[in-house]
C-alpha cells in the first residue's frame, strides 16, 4: 500500500469514526426528547384542590395572583379542583337549601356562579379563566356576564343553572365534600396538594403556588420550573 493510500484510509477511518459518533450524539439527544415526552405522558400531574370563597380577600389574592399565574405556565403538569364553599352553612328543607355565607348573601350568589360554571363549562383553560375573572372582579354574581363574555362562555346556561336551584342543590353536593376533608376546613383559601393538608403547604402555595407544584412533580422537570 503506498503512502497516500495509507494516509487515505487513516483519513477515512477517522472520518468514519466521527460520522458513528455524531449519529450516536443525535441519537442520544433525540432519545432524551422522546423519554421526556412518555415520561410527562405517564407521570401523574400534581393535582391542586382549593376550597375558596367569592368575596374572601385572600382566596381572591390567592386566585388572581397564585393559581391563575401557574396555570397559565404550567398546566401540563398540573389538574386543579376549584370548590367556592368555604365557611358558608347550608341545610336542606325539601327542595329549597336555606344558605348563609361568610361575606353575606351577595357571596352566596358568586359561589353559586362559581360553582354552576365548574358544572358547565367544559374546557379547563376556560373555566379558570372564567374564574380567574370572577374574582379579579370582585363583585361576585355581577361579574358574570361581563367574564362570560371575555371568555366566550354562554352565561345563559350558568344564569338559568344559578337562578332556578340547581346551584344551590350544587352547592349542597359542595358542602358534603368538604364536610369530609381531613383536617376540616378552618379558614380559606384551603389548598391540598396530591390530596394532602398540610398548614405548611398551604402557607407555601399561597407565596409561591407555582413553585409548590414543581417541587411536587415527580417527572422530568419542565423548562418553565428552571
């Protein structure tokens, strides 16, 4: 073999050797890709539960500022459960649910209208979106038709579901679930996270709810929590 044929084949070697080696680079990364995406497909999402009030300061600060905000970043990873009761009563006489809320009747109304759009509003990014709107409002039931429509909601179906009993049949239903949380419910917002209350991490969501949730996803961690 002469000179440059040794030389020629020394050359090829080490460019078929680079060549294996960048494949294996790109295969490398497209497999990280694709573990990520059946990884974040398997991984269970961090479920939020809040128990709020429509007219409460601090479920609407936590709402507006905590929840909205980290839905917005990072639903991919996370369900949340939104029940506006909090410390409200209600008995049931027959058909009619007398009901008492903390801030009076006009929370009462907001709750119903809260509760009727978890019922109606079948979109997730929707229906926390609608709420978002109720509370950044601040008005309770006055906001709805306005949110409604910011939204692109048909309010109709949550007046009707609001003004003929069904919310307030709704909000019983609503007042059996949290009668069975443990520890029972003292103040609002109340916040579990995976199921969990914890005093700690109800203090922590309020601050930093969108940290709470990347501290508890057990999948690959999302860009959106570097």
């Amino acid at each position: 073999m002469t000179k440059e044929s040794s030389a020629c084949s020394a050359s090829l070697a080490v460019f078929g050797a680079f060549m294996s080696y960048s494949v294996l680079l790109l295969c490398t990364g497209a497999c990280t890709v694709s573990a990520e995406s059946v990884s974040n497909a398997t991984t269970p999402k961090v479920k939020v539960g809040v128990f709020y009030e429509s007219l409460c300061p601090y479920s609407r600060n936590f709402v507006v500022n905590q929840l909205y905000p980290t839905w917005r970043s990072l639903s991919q990873i996370m369900t949340v459960d939104l029940n506006a009761y909090g410390k409200s009563h209600i008995t049931t006489e027959g058909d009619v649910y007398p009901i008492k809320c903390q801030h009076g009747p006009a929370e009462c109304q907001g709750n119903k209208l809260l509760t009727c759009a978890k019922k109606y509003v079948e979109a997730d990014d929707d229906f926390i979106a609608f709420s978002h709107c109720v509370m950044d409002e601040y008005t309770a039931l006055k906001a709805g038709p306005g949110c409604a429509n910011r939204i692109g909601i048909d309010y109709t179906v949550l007046d009707a579901c609001v003004q003929n009993g069904e919310g307030d049949r709704l909000l019983y239903d609503l007042s059996l679930k949290q009668s069975a949380l443990l520890p029972p419910l003292n103040h609002v917002p109340w916040i579990l996270i995976d199921d969990v209350y914890t005093s700690v991490m109800n203090y922590e969501s309020e601050k930093n709810l969108r940290q709470v949730v990347c501290n508890a996803y057990k999948g690959p961690t999302p860009s959106e929590c570097l």
